[in-house]
C-alpha cells in the first residue's frame, strides 16, 4: 500500500481546466473536495475502497461535476490531478 501511495503522489499534476475537458466531456472527472488529500482518494479508488469513496460521496466530498458546474470555471483555473483509470480525480487548486 505504501508503494502505492507513493506512486501515486508522484504521479499528482498541475493542469489547466481546458486540459481537464476532453475528460469531463467523457464524463471521466471526479471532483475531490480540498477537505480531502487527494492521494488518500487515489489510494481508496486504486484499491476498490468502496467503503470510504461512499461515504464520501454521500458527503459530497467525492463527485462528479455537472457540465454546467464545471463550464463555470475559467479556463485558466488550475487544479491537481491525478488518473485513476477509469476515472480523473480533480481538486481545485487553493487560491
């Protein structure tokens, strides 16, 4: 598990939205709340951790963002990143 996680925080990127389209166009973005570290939801969606991701989600934390959402951000906006096949964890960046 170790391994993983470390593999995975190597693998964290700084992207612009406009980067992030073909993906949300996919439906493949999901939205990490900044509550969260984002290697921890990583690790939990890497490993089928169905149990926290639920939870989560069933707070909001974890989600997908709607078009419309995401069609608010400009496109300069960044964020961290980080794939998880199928999926693109995306957290916005702290102002």
């Amino acid at each position: 598990m170790a391994d993983l996680k470390e593999k995975l925080e190597k693998e964290i990127q700084q992207v612009e939205w406009e980067q992030l389209k073909p993906h949300q166009e996919r439906e493949a973005l999901v939205m990490v709340s900044q509550e969260l570290p984002l290697v921890d939801v990583a690790l939990a969606f890497a490993e089928d951790d169905t149990k926290n991701v639920k939870k989560w989600m069933s707070q909001n934390l974890v989600y997908k963002p709607s078009a419309t959402e995401m069609s608010r951000h400009p496109s300069q906006k960044n964020f961290k990143f980080v794939i998880v096949q199928p999926f693109v964890l995306i957290q916005e960046l702290a102002n």
